[in-house]
C-alpha cells in the first residue's frame, strides 16, 4: 500500500467526522461543522480560530468552496515542511527521545535508526530508561532488528551516566547519530522532569562537534491530553520537533491540527503503524490533503 494510502487510512476516523460536519452547513450555520471539529480534538481553541477564519471568508461560498477554505486555513496552521530524515542524513545528531511511557518511544527510535541506517548513517542507540527493565530490553531487540549497537547500563543505574558513556562511545567508534532513550513515567512529576533537564546537561556539556535535537514522541490517541503533556516536556526542555505516533484509524487526528496551532511546535514524523517501515517525515500538504482525500 502506497504511503499516502496508509495515512489516509490512518485519518479515516477524523475524516468522516469532518465530512459529517459539512453535510448539512452554510457559510451562515456553521454549528454541526464546529462539533465536527471538536469531535475531531481539535481543541476549542483551535475550533474556534479555523471557524472565525471561515465566517470572515466564507460569505455567500458553497459547501464545497468552505470545504476548500478549511482546508487552506488547516495547511497555513503548520510551518512549511522540512524532511527531518533529510535532515538528520547530514551531519552528526545527538537525538535526545522523550515523551510519557506508552507513547512509542522506544519503537520511534527503532524505526527511525533503522531508516537513517538504511541511508548509510552509523546510528548507536542509548538506553537511558533505566527504571524499566523491559525498556532497556525493547531497546535491544529493536537493536538487533535493525543491525544497530546499545549502549546500557543495568537497570536503575543513573540515566546521565548511560548518556555520557553513549556519547563517550559514539565519539570513540566516529558514530554519525546517537539516539537516546529515556524515561517516561509521570510526565507532572518533578523528579522525572529534573532527571531529564540532567541528561540534556550531560548531552550539551559533551556534544562536542554534534547537533543536538530534542524529540517529543506523542500517542495519537491520547487526543487533547497530548498538547497538554507536550506543553509541559517544552516548558522544561524545550521540543524541537514532534513524533506523532499510532495514527492508524483508531485515532482522532485532529489533535495534530491543534499541536501546529497551540504549540507552534513542528510536527516532523508520523507512524501509521507498528511495522519497522511504518514512520516517515510528516509533510503538510500530504497530511491536509489525506484529511479532505475523497476516495
């Protein structure tokens, strides 16, 4: 199945909402689209914006020409895209991977090393979840699936001392990307957001002649409470970039419209599934365009 297929499909469950909320509007009434949207998780925010922007507009315009402004004015919430993979196939990263524990971290790194090897990149994967045994494990069988090393300590031990000595190794073997697994319990507990802001120490003091990029990894279906948990990971970090992951019809996307709005936060890579193939670089027009796609 073609890439745009599968996020089509993976946007089916927004895409009827949406549908069903121009079955029965005008550029007068647009209550059954503003439900729609909402249903969707856009957000109320968000909702409210892309439906003032539509009222100024949309004077006298057809169903389907209010179609076309909603999706216009969705596109021009996102920042033009960039190819992340592109990007991270130049030069040397330090990737530094969190988000709450469930949210497909571990397989976000998986699949991403495992495209960055494939282009020729040498990639060391950091176990630095050393509260959960089974992460350090998962770590490791993504590890040998994708012909790629770990670096890890045992269970408990300090997750910046596993960032240094990754780095240390990295540095060592001439490595091209480090990517750094961590915790992910709790997100509104101080501790673990001390723990992190500690590793993102540890990575900036060493980085040495690597660019470092902060990867925040979001569960699709975790909806509105995702821009709430993202909001918390910025203010104590700083998020460059945003994985969207689960996107896979059981999700309701809209919550990707409401991050670009909200957030200003750029949404780099989306994951419509759980196969070692299932992630790409998130593309605006693609995204807006498998939204409003009639099959």
């Amino acid at each position: 199945m073609r890439w745009f297929d599968r996020l089509s499909q993976g946007l089916e469950k927004t895409r009827a909402l949406i549908k069903r909320g121009f079955s029965s509007i005008s550029s007068e009434d647009l209550e059954e689209l503003e439900i729609a949207l909402l249903s969707s998780d856009v957000g109320p925010k968000t909702t409210e914006l892309l439906l003032e922007e539509l009222k100024t507009k949309a004077k006298g315009s057809s169903r389907d020409g209010l179609s076309g402004l909603l999706k216009n004015s969705i596109l021009e919430l996102f920042p033009p895209s960039s190819d992340i993979i592109d990007r991270f196939s130049q030069g040397k990263w330090i990737i530094l991977v969190i988000g709450v524990n469930g949210s497909g971290k571990t397989t976000t790194i998986g699949k991403l090393g495992k495209i960055l090897k494939d282009r020729g990149k040498s990639v060391l994967f950091v176990a630095g979840d050393t509260f959960r045994a089974a992460a350090i494990e998962q770590l490791e069988i993504w590890g040998e699936r994708a012909g790629i090393p770990v670096v890890k300590h045992r269970e408990g031990a300090d997750p910046g001392a596993v960032a240094f000595d990754g780095i240390k190794a990295a540095k060592s073997r001439d490595i091209d990307i480090v990517m750094i697994d961590t915790a992910g319990r709790l997100h509104t507990k101080y501790n673990l957001m001390e723990e992190l802001k500690k590793i993102k120490r540890v990575v900036e003091r060493e980085k040495e002649n690597y660019e470092i990029y902060t990867l925040l990894v979001i569960d699709a279906t975790m909806g509105q409470n995702a821009i709430n948990q993202a909001r918390m990971f910025n203010d104590a970090l700083g998020i460059d970039g945003i994985a969207i992951t689960k996107l896979d019809g059981t999700a309701k996307g809209g919550m990707v419209i409401s991050i670009a709005s909200e957030l200003k936060i750029p949404v780099v890579l989306v994951g419509v599934g759980e196969g070692i193939d299932d992630m790409q670089s998130f593309n605006r027009e693609e995204f807006v365009n498998a939204l409003f796609w009639e099959s």
